[in-house]
C-alpha cells in the first residue's frame, strides 16, 4: 500500500516555503507565476493527497488557483483559527492536512 503524503505551503509575498511530509522535503520558490509552474512541477512528482496552504492576507490566492488548475487538492487555512496567536510553520501544515482527512 502507497504511503500518503501530504503538503504544506507558508505563504508570504514574495515566496512560498513547501514542505511534504512523511517524506520531509522542503523547499522554496517565488511567490509568481513562475514559481507557483515550478511547484507544481515538484509537486507532481509526490503522491501528495491535500496540500494545506495558509490563509495570508491574499498572498495565497495566485498559487491556490494555480494548484486548482492542475488539478490539485487544495485546503485554505487559518492559522489563526488551529492555534491561536502564533501561525503554524509550513512543516506542520501538512501534520494538520493529514488530521483534517479522517
């Protein structure tokens, strides 16, 4: 049986910190056209089952449609409304995907 992987996405205006969990790859891109091709290239190459993307002041809108369009299955979060004060680094976005799913 495949292992289920799932994504989380930091937002911020100029760039986009990626981390896929249970294989704990990280990475980085811009937070533009060409970045959100480039993640999705990435991306592609995981058998990711949701990805997690913060909710950040409309930062995430052009990536979520980008993942939209590819086909991807896309959450919005606030990090806001899971834990309070302090938002959630991106490697625990995809801990709190794999949670949402049951």
């Amino acid at each position: 049986m495949a292992m289920l992987s799932f994504g989380g996405i930091d937002v911020s205006k100029d760039r986009l910190d990626i981390t896929v969990l249970p294989d704990e790859q990280c990475s980085s891109v811009s937070n533009d056209a060409a970045g959100w091709a480039e993640l999705i290239e990435q991306l592609r190459g995981s058998s990711i089952t949701a990805i997690g993307v913060e909710a950040s002041g409309g930062y995430e809108r052009g990536v979520v449609r980008a993942l939209l369009a590819a086909g991807m299955s896309v959450r919005q979060i606030n990090p806001f409304k899971l834990c309070g004060s302090s938002p959630r680094p991106a490697g625990l976005w995809p801990r709190t995907i794999g949670s949402m799913r049951a």
